[in-house]
C-alpha cells in the first residue's frame, strides 16, 4: 500500500522526535497531534536540516536526490566583463599571456591614485580596502582577481553583459566513498558580501566608533572587520550560503528549492565576492553566459537594422560589439549560452 | 543639489557609475576615520539603453574599480568633471561608448569580418590624381553648407557647462536638399558615388586572395546599399560621367599580362556592370565575358563572413577616398567616420563637404525605411531622421569633449 505524503510526515516526525530521559517529569506539554504538528517549532528545525541540506547540493551542483553533479551545475566563480573586452580577453589567452583577464593593477591604473607608501597622504577607497584586506588575508592588492559565486545565472549584471564562468567546482561532493581530493580555487578567499560595505553605512560607523574607543587606523579596524565576514570556498560556501537563503526565506515548514537558493545566492547587487589570487585564461571557462533579457535587446536592435529602422548607433555598437565577443569566444572553444531562466540549468 | 560625478568608467564598455556627492571625495585618510557622511545616491549606466539606474548599494559602484576595464576616476588628472543631472551623465557615457566604435579595425579582427582593409600600394595603374567631386556641378555646395551649420551649432567653448542640453537638431528636410536631376545629385548619391568610384579605383591584384575576398565583400555590401536606397538610376544616369572617369582608368588594367590583367578587368568590368551603362563598357567587352562576369556572379562571391542583411558591421570594409581622410579625424572606414561623428560632431565642423556626404549616405542607410519614402529626396530625409536620434542630446566642455573625442582614438 502506497503511503501517503501525511503518513511520511507522521513517520518522519516520529523518528525525529526526541527520546524519553529519566529526567524528573515537568510541568506536562501539549503535543500537537495530527495536523498541528506542522506548526511546530521542532518540525521547522527538521525542515531547515532538510533545505540546508538542498543548499549544498545545489552548490555541489546536484538535484535533491543525485549522487554526481550534472554538466555546468553548481556554484562557480564568475567574473562579468563587457563584450567589448572579450576579443582582447581571448588574443591575450591565446598568445598564452600570463594574465589574459586583468585587474585594475596590471593596468597600472595605479597612476590614478596618490602614492600609497606615504602613510600621511590620503588614500582612495580602494587602496583603503585593499590594506584592510591585505590585514585580514594577506594577500596584496595586486594579486587578487575579485569575482563572485554564482550557480546558474549571469553574474554581476553592472560589471558586463559577458558572465565568464570559471570551470573549476569549489565545491566537492561529501560522498565519503569518494576519494577525498581538494577542490580547484576551493582555497580562495570568500567574502559573505562586498569588501566595499566597510565604507557604508552601518558598518563605517560602527569601525569608526571601535577606533575612538581602541585608538588605530582605520584600514586595520576595517580589516579586523572584514574577518569575520571570511572564509574559503571550500569549508565556507555552503554555510554562508545556508545563512544567506535562510535570511532571504526564513525557516519555516516549507522546502527551499534549488531555483529559489540559486536565486538567492546571487540576488541583484548583492553578491558572494570570491578573491582568486590568480588570472584567468579562455581554458580556464566552462562556458559564457549571456542573460535573455540582452539576448532580446540585442535581437531586436539586429531585427531594427535590417529593416531599416533607426537604431542608434550606440545600439548598433553594442550589438557589434556582442557578436565579435561570441566569435573570438568561438574561436577559442568557450560556448556561450543564453540563460533564460536564472535558477535553473536551461539552455536558451 | 550636488553634482554627479564618476565613480568607476568602462569607456568602451559604455558602462558607469556614478554618485551626487563632493568632487574628489573618492580619498580618505587610513590614519584616521573618515567622516561618517550620508550614502550617496548612486546610479549605474549601460548599454544599450544608457538610461540612469538607480542602485542601492554603493559598494557596487567602488567594487566596479578593481576590474581592468574600469577606471576609478574621470578624468585621471585635474578636477574631476561636475554633471548637473543623472541623464547628463548617461550621454556623456552613451557618446563615449558610441565614439568607441571609432577604434575598431585598424589591422585587427574587426567588425565587417576582417579589419580596416588598406588599399593597394605601389600600383601603377592607379591613378595618381584623386577624383574629386566636381562641387559646383553637383550642386551639393549649399546643402553642406547648412549641414556644417549644423553642426557648428553643437560646437563648445568655455563657456560651456557640462550637460547643458543641446540646440535641438533640425532634421534637414527634403526641401534643403538639391533636386536631383542630370546635373544636380543629392548629398546621399554623393557620397554613394565617393565609395563606389573608390573601389572602381583600387582594384586588388589577382593573386592577393584575401584582398580580393574583401573587395568583393565591399563591393556587394554596396550595392545593397545603393538598391535599398533606390539610388540605382541615380548612379547610372546622373553620375555616369563621375563613375566613368573611374572606370575609364580602371579599364588600363588589360594591358597587364595575364593573369591580373585579365582578373582586374573583370572586376573592373563586373564593377561598372552594376552602376553604369556607358560606352566604355559596352564597347570595351566581348558578350560573353559581359555574361559571364555578370552581377549574380559578383553576388554568389561574397562569402566573408558578413551577412547581407546587416548595415552597420559592412561600413567597417568601406574604405573612405583619400580625398576626405585629411578631415576625417584619423577615421579609415565609413564605419570609424560615423562612429566618430556621431560622438563628436564639433570636431567636424570645419570638415569639407565629402564627409558630410559620406556621413548622410551611411546614416541613410541606417535608417532607410522612413514613412514617406514617395517624397523627393527622401534619402536626405531618413539620414536626418537616423542622426537625429544618435547625434548628441547634450552638450559639454571643451575638456569634455576632447576627453570623448580621445576614446576614439585610444581605446
């Protein structure tokens, strides 16, 4: 006989319900019985065990009830660059460059900055954060490569309309009969939230009042601060991330999905910031994602200029600009993939 | 109410950041705490809307300058520039982005499937003497005339705030534009004819396979701009003596022995094939070889990756005459002139009137399918309309201005 959903229930709280001690019988407490259970306080904890659980599957990139990740699931480390800077992004990989994709440093953008050596002269935000950053990981400025985690969307949408998604899983399966291996950039560095938030309030003033008390300098505080917002990908994803989901939906007798978590993780301007101490080449990416809203605007403009229709030449640009990038990408054997549904592993 | 000013640029990326706050309030001090002021108001700007986004979370924007792309001051020295409102910000950006367009090519992989294409060097046989346009007798004189006005209107000066708006285009009508007859040609055909005589002109050698591949590229993606313009008759008829001067010299090439010479009559023939019907082709080429280098033929060979129905990427391949390149601001293509004119028309206020030819035939183009195309010199009238809505909005300072003008030129 099949058992129905409520019999699992019933079942399932029954063995979750704590055993009987030889402790002194207090004051009695009225259990709830059928279906009162489910407002229980103790069957939201079991049901929080339960999504923390999906979260990490999600991360692992498998569904509820796989054992092996599926192809391009998973929580990934994503960087989001213009189309306009791919084609250079992928010369520079194929010539085999050290650093095919570049931060601000190897720029040497640092020419837009006053000297940082002279401890009396101001610094920019970003030099501040940077030693406040170098105080809590030590690692310099110029060798960390700022991205993000992302599951199945496209990434930071403001930093560009190409999310590179790295192949490396900083996440590996918990299966014990697995051999144990360490997983690739599980090392690197994460952040809960954006360095950045050190300079914004609540936290700013926060650092500010710790220093008036304690006496120090601003980029150590803020680095003491940053602490405890750190950890590494492969001992802290999947917790920042529980707390991250539980927050946005809070605990309660209802199952997290994986389209939700993924959602959640990366939810508009706020993201999970990933600091890799190394660049990053085209063989290094497991594919390109482009959202479906661009992909739409980007068809419509190509749509308008083949009849004739006016578009702007800033929306000619752009379209160019997106079809060089799919081609050098190509080129190089990096797919690109439209996502249409963010959350969910469907290609467009 | 303060001022917007940048906090993180992607010129090329044609994205930004920026917040209402203090000028240079991007330092502070590691020895101390910095002031516990307000969050600015932050807004983000990008492509292909350039509309002002507001955004909650400042980190974002400061985040943004870690990034290569991105730079975290504009500009790098002196004052930063003060924008008097959130949309004056996304033109300064929008026209940034577009004056970007005016970098690509140049040898590279480019748009139009191949980079700027050069022109043959050191052949004897094209002619040294440029063909310039007979101004008077095209009567395009006073049409460019006002069409400079124009655009000297949107020129700056000191006086000049940053993102005061600008005088309202006037879209050129029908009636500014010369009646084409068959002795007067409108600026569209015009500046058809300056890219078609260019190509009559510089024929690639046989044997430069992938110049050849190129020409030909140039050479259709033409004259689907010529038939989508409804020029046909214009360029057979009224220019035939313009384009004949072109061919006339383009048809030396059989004295050369075999093969090139035989290749670059062809060309030369197949060319003249599609735009003329004047005796120097009727009388010059046996029947059979007029068949058989005939316009199906011509159109089955493009195959470099352009598609036929685009219009922006093959302006990449048209070469500009070097007749115009001396006003054309460092631009090489049709594609880099546009770009870089729409970005920064001021710089081409002194410009002669082949530019401004070129630039309406392209932006015609562009935007060719306007209502009233029964009208007389609708041509005018769709480059009007197209400029119209990709011509600046606003206006800004000279030290703005030069600081798009060298996104242009250094991206």
């Amino acid at each position: 006989m099949r058992t129905s959903w409520l019999s699992w229930l019933r079942n399932r709280w029954i063995a979750w319900a704590p055993q009987k001690t030889t402790r002194a019988p207090t004051a009695p407490t009225p259990q709830p019985r059928g279906l009162d259970r489910l407002s229980t306080s103790e069957f939201d904890k079991e049901y929080h065990r339960a999504n923390e659980g999906a979260v990490a599957q999600v991360m692992r990139g498998m569904g509820p009830d796989d054992t092996d990740p599926k192809a391009g699931a998973g929580a990934r480390i994503v960087f989001n660059i213009a189309a306009a800077h791919v084609l250079s992004f992928c010369e520079r990989s194929a010539k085999g460059e050290p650093k095919p994709y570049q931060n601000a440093y190897d720029l040497h953008r640092q020419v837009y900055f006053v000297n940082a050596a002279d401890a009396t002269l101001p610094l920019s935000r970003r030099q501040l954060v940077d030693k406040a950053l170098e105080h809590a990981t030590g690692q310099k400025g110029p060798d960390i490569y700022f991205g993000a985690i992302e599951t199945s969307g496209t990434g930071v949408r403001f930093y560009g309309d190409m999310c590179l998604v790295l192949s490396a899983m900083p996440v590996l399966s918990s299966d014990s009969t697995k051999p144990t291996a360490v997983p690739s950039d599980g090392d690197c560095y994460l952040l809960d939230r954006n360095s950045y938030d050190v300079l914004r309030e609540p936290v700013k003033s926060a650092i500010t009042d710790e220093i008036s008390r304690s006496g120090g300098t601003f980029d150590v505080a803020a680095g003491e601060c940053l602490k405890q917002w750190l950890g590494t990908l492969a001992q802290d994803l999947v917790r920042v991330a529980t707390e991250k989901v539980s927050i946005a939906m809070p605990s309660s007798a209802r199952l997290w999905t994986g389209g939700a978590i993924a959602e959640v993780v990366l939810q508009d301007e706020d993201y999970f910031e990933v600091l890799r101490p190394r660049s990053f080449g085209t063989s290094d990416l497991v594919e390109v994602r482009v959202s479906a809203a661009d992909a739409a605007a980007e068809a419509d403009i190509a749509t308008r200029e083949r009849a004739g229709e006016a578009a702007g030449l800033h929306e000619l640009e752009w379209r160019q600009q997106r079809r060089e990038a799919r081609r050098a990408l190509a080129r190089a054997n990096v797919p690109t993939r439209v996502i249409t549904t963010p959350g969910r592993l469907k290609a467009g | 109410m303060s001022n917007w000013y940048i906090d993180t640029w992607d010129a090329r990326g044609g994205r930004a950041f920026a917040s209402q706050r203090k000028p240079d309030d991007y330092v502070i001090s590691s020895a101390s705490a910095p002031q516990a002021t307000p969050d600015d108001a932050t807004i983000f700007v990008g492509p292909p809307g350039f509309q002002p986004e507001l955004i909650v979370n400042t980190s974002v924007a400061l985040a943004a300058g870690r990034a290569g792309s991105f730079v975290p001051r504009v500009p790098a020295e002196g004052a930063e520039i003060a924008f008097p409102s959130a949309p004056a910000v996304a033109e300064f950006v929008r026209r940034g982005f577009s004056a970007g367009g005016g970098a690509r090519g140049g040898g590279g992989e480019g748009g139009g499937g191949g980079g700027v294409p050069r022109l043959p060097e050191g052949d004897p046989l094209v002619p040294i003497e440029p063909l310039t346009p007979e101004g008077g007798s095209l009567g395009l004189t006073d049409y460019c005339a006002l069409f400079a006005s124009q655009i000297s209107a949107r020129a700056v000066s000191d006086t000049v705030t940053d993102g005061q708006e600008a005088p309202q285009w006037v879209p050129t009508t029908g009636g500014a534009a010369p009646p084409c007859s068959s002795r007067t040609i409108g600026p569209v055909v015009a500046g058809a004819v300056r890219l078609i005589a260019q190509q009559l002109l510089h024929i690639p050698q046989a044997s430069a396979t992938q110049a050849i591949q190129k020409w030909a590229d140039t050479v259709v993606s033409l004259h689907v701009a010529a038939v989508e313009l409804e020029i046909w008759s214009s360029l057979q008829v009224t220019a035939e003596t313009y384009l004949a001067r072109a061919v006339a010299h383009g048809l030396r090439r059989p004295l050369l022995p075999p093969p090139d010479g035989a290749y670059a009559a062809a060309a030369v023939f197949r060319m003249a094939r599609m735009y003329l019907n004047n005796r120097h082709v009727r009388d010059y080429w046996p029947t059979v070889v007029y068949d058989h280098f005939s316009y199906p033929g011509l159109m089955s060979g493009a195959d470099g990756g352009s598609d036929l129905h685009d219009r922006f990427a093959p302006m990449y391949s048209w070469p500009l005459p070097p007749d115009v390149l001396p006003d054309a601001n460092g631009a090489a293509t049709v594609g880099q002139l546009l770009s870089r004119f729409v970005a920064s028309p001021a710089s081409f206020a002194k410009a002669r009137q082949g530019i401004f030819e070129i630039v309406l035939f392209a932006a015609a183009y562009l935007g060719s399918r306007i209502p009233d195309r029964a009208t007389p010199a609708w041509q005018t009238n769709a480059a009007s309309a197209w400029l119209t809505g990709s011509l600046p909005r606003w206006r800004f300072s000279q030290r703005t201005e030069a600081l798009i003008e060298q996104v242009a030129m250094h991206v």
